[in-house]
C-alpha cells in the first residue's frame, strides 16, 4: 500500500487537502481524493478546477473509479495532475478518465 495525498483546487483558488486512509477491510479505506473532496464540500465549495495527486508509486497515478465518478458529480471538466515518487507526472482531464460518465443527468426522464 502505497500514501497519497491530494489537493482539491476550488474554482476560487482554495485548495483542500486529503489522504488516503487504509483499513485492514480495503473495501472500508479511503482514497485521498474523495477525502479532499469532502472537506471541500464541508466548507460549502461544489466547483473545482484541478486536483493534485502524490503518491509514493513510482509512476503518477490516476484517480481510481470511485473517485473520478465522485469527482465527475462537481467538476465534469476537472484537471487532473499526478506526481509519482520518482519524479514522473502526468495530466489528464477528467473526461479523458471517465468519458461516459454516469452523472444526475443519466438519471432523468426525456
């Protein structure tokens, strides 16, 4: 199990900060990018414009599955930006990572 760390950049400038938090339950584990999204949220901030991602993997990682869906609820144009240990980084957008995303508008009636 590698640490993580993450920024959540609102729209404003603030950033927020997470990380992940391991369980012996993995299931029950948190990713640092949901964490910094829920102190953001806390603080009453719903747009975002990067989030900045560390990790102790030699290779820049990308969000997993559940938190670029968590993510693509408030910031469908996000800019994502990972730095690996060995000194690698890697941008993507967020559509780039999740480009069908399943958001409040797949649930709505025609």
């Amino acid at each position: 199990q590698f640490r993580v760390g993450a920024a959540l950049v609102a729209a404003d400038g603030t950033t927020y900060a997470g990380c992940n938090v391991e369980n012996s339950s993995f299931p029950a584990g948190s990713c640092a990018e949901r964490i910094a999204l829920g102190a953001a949220i806390l603080a009453g901030r719903q747009s975002f414009a990067e989030i900045i991602i560390v990790t102790e993997a030699d290779t820049p990682t990308p969000p997993c599955g559940m938190c670029r869906q968590s993510l693509v609820e408030f910031a469908p144009d996000l800019r994502v930006t990972s730095h690996g240990a060995a000194g690698a980084s890697a941008t993507w957008s967020l559509a780039e990572l999740l480009p069908a995303p399943f958001t409040g508008q797949s649930l709505r009636h025609a």
